[in-house]
C-alpha cells in the first residue's frame, strides 16, 4: 500500500525529508508540497 506524503515547508527540513522519501523508501508518494 503507498503512504501519500505532504510536506509543510521546504526548508532545510522538508528538502531532506523529500530526498529521503525518494532514495529510501519506494513506497512512499509525495501529494503536495506548501
């Protein structure tokens, strides 16, 4: 089952959680960022 991530914020934060969300985990699909 995927698990839909948004991101609130693209700071130093949110740009590391994107990049780890990509590599790591090929489950994971990013719905929206703010």
């Amino acid at each position: 089952m995927t698990i839909k991530l948004g991101i609130n914020g693209f700071g130093r934060i949110g740009r590391n959680v994107l990049r780890a969300a990509v590599q790591n985990f090929s489950d994971i699909e990013i719905v929206g960022i703010n």
